[in-house]
C-alpha cells in the first residue's frame, strides 16, 4: 500500500470544486505529476482520475493487479483493447463543467500532458462533452507539491 500516494491524492481531491473533475495521463511515466499525485508507476497508457468523491484509475490489463495493491484508488477500471473509449466512458460518468489538465507554459513540472494526449482529450471531451472547460492544474500541482503530508515529513526525518 502507498501511504504516500493515498494521502498525496486525498491532498488534491481537497481541492477541487463540486463539477471538476483533474485528469492526468500517462504512459510509462511520462507525466511527472502522477508520481506526485499517486505514487504511481505503470507501464501502459494510463489515466488517473481526481473527483472531489472518488480517485479512479483506468489502466492496462497488465498493470491492474499493481495498482490495486497500491490502495490509492477507490476503483480501478482495466482495458485490454481500448483505451480511448474507457476514458471516454469515465469522462461521461463524471460529466465534469471543469476539467483540470496537466499542462503549463512554465512550470515543467506541471507540463506532463503530451500533445498528443491532449488531442485525444479535446477530441473525446468534443464528443461527449462539448460544455466542458479545460484549465490547466499548475495551480492546483503547486499547493499539493508545497503542502508536506505526514508521510512526506516522515520521508524527510
């Protein structure tokens, strides 16, 4: 179990809005934030979702049994095929107005989204959820990153 990755999560979630849903992409680790946020690793495509009730995670076949173990999550959802349409399906569920993204002109370490991810979303979001604003979570990763959680101060000690 991360302790670590729970209470970083419990962190974030604190911090968004009834309507606001924060997605982190990755794959292989390419987004920084999902260390920081969820003490997490995985190796396929992965999204990681922070809903003011709930952390929910979709990921590959392969990596459901390690992200179970971790306890980060409330629910873990597995593809073996399509990514794309898991996440359209939790984009539908959780219906956000406001969806927060990893991306930012200066904060490198709040920019993990890729370009090509961020297409994918903008295309699913026009589909399913055409109303919805996207707004970057450099503000948001900030506060998490500068508030120290028990386990991080005892990591320190």
């Amino acid at each position: 179990m991360s302790t670590l990755g729970a209470q970083k999560s419990q962190q974030a979630r604190a911090l968004l809005n009834t309507g606001s849903v924060w997605l982190t992409l990755t794959r292989e680790g390419s987004d920084p934030a999902s260390k920081l946020l969820f003490d997490a690793a995985v190796s396929g495509r992965a999204a990681f979702f922070l809903h003011p009730d709930m952390t929910l995670a979709i990921v590959a076949n392969y990596d459901v049994g390690h992200v179970e173990r971790m306890g980060v999550f409330d629910e873990v959802v597995a593809y073996e095929r399509s990514f794309t349409d898991a996440l359209q399906a939790c984009l539908t569920r959780f219906a956000p107005e406001v969806l927060y993204l990893n991306y930012s002109e200066s904060d490198h370490l709040s920019d993990g989204l890729t370009h090509g991810q961020f297409l994918t979303v903008q295309r699913l979001c026009a589909e399913v959820l055409p109303n919805v604003e996207m707004r970057p979570s450099a503000p948001l990763l900030a506060k998490v990153r500068v508030v120290k959680t028990s386990e991080e101060v005892r990591r320190v000690q």
